[in-house]
C-alpha cells in the first residue's frame, strides 16, 4: 500500500515527458526500493487519477440500514450473534409413533423383499418418489429453521401426532420420466 506521498510521485513520474510504464516504475523504485509496483498498480493509479483528479482512495460507502427491513435485521441479528460466537443449530424433528406401526414396517419390508426376490427387475417397476407435507399448525420445516447457541443443544422439537390438517405435495420419477407434481388434501 503505498501513502499519498509515494502515489503523488508515481504520477510524476510517468507525468514527466509521458514516458513509459516501465520508465516510470523504474524511477519510482530507485527512490523507494523497498516498494516494487506493478504496471496494473500504476495503470490503475493514473486511472483513478484521470477520473477523480486525485490519487487518494475513495471513502467507502457505508450501507444505510432501514429499521423496517426485516431481512436487514436477520443479517443483523446474524452478524451480532456470529460476533459473540454462537453458531446455528439445526433441530431434530421427531414424530410419534403410533401402537402398530413396527408391525406395518415390518410387513412391507417383508413383501418387498419377497417380491424382489421373486422378480429380480421388480424395482425397475417401482416408482422412486418425494413428498413436501405443508401444515397448518405451526410444525416447523427443519430444512430453513436453526437455533443460535455457543454450544449443540441437541435440540429436538416433537411433533404430538402427525393428525393436523395439512396439504401433501407429491412428485416421482418412474422409467426417467417425472410423473406430478400433485397437490392432495392430507387427512
């Protein structure tokens, strides 16, 4: 980085006689040899020189916050929480689960497995699928939500029963064609 002083003399430099880029940085490190500047410094320099008038550095503007902005004070909130060293957590989101449902699990493993075995191409056949389930009573999304600490909490959010009104968003691919998105009215 060079001071005013020094950037004053480099212009004065190529400024004398309008010689070379090369002539003029020679000048300049004989007289500071500690400092070596490179043509693009110095093709910046007049640059800025011819612009501005000046070799001086622009102030730098300082983002005006609106108070009203509330994704300004998420970035806010972030920036002074990341400063007294809390990190953002992601919660585990754990579910019921209900009196028979081991045996239901059990049961569909069971049949795939002897469907496959069976048919060996039986999964060709299969449709491979994702479901987004929006509720209406205020379970959160895990994938957006995070909690700040300066340690884990491991933290866990239980959800009562999975018997909410919500809305299911489903969409698959079978044979490497997308089939939805359908929208269906959970129960």
């Amino acid at each position: 980085m060079l001071t005013l002083a020094q950037r004053i003399y480099l212009v004065k430099c190529y400024g004398i006689g309008n010689v070379s880029y090369k002539y003029a940085i020679n000048v300049f490190n004989k007289k500071y040899p500690v400092l070596h500047v490179s043509i693009p410094a110095l093709i910046n320099l007049l640059k800025k020189f011819n612009a501005t008038g000046d070799v001086k550095d622009e102030k730098r503007k300082l983002k005006k916050y609106d108070e009203d902005d509330a994704a300004t004070l998420v970035v806010l909130d972030s920036r002074i929480l990341k400063a007294n060293r809390y990190k953002a957590f992601k919660p585990t989101i754990l579910h019921t689960l209900e009196d028979g449902g081991d045996a239901r699990r059990l049961e569909f493993c069971l049949v795939l497995s002897e469907k496959i075995l069976k048919e060996p191409l039986f999964c060709k056949y299969l449709i491979f699928s994702d479901k987004l389930t929006v509720t209406t009573n205020g379970v959160v999304c895990s994938q957006n939500n995070r909690m700040w600490a300066t340690e884990n909490p491991h933290a866990k959010i239980y959800s009562r029963s999975l018997r909410y009104k919500k809305v299911n968003v489903w969409c698959g691919v079978y044979y490497g064609k997308i089939v939805g998105p359908y929208f269906r009215k959970a129960t």
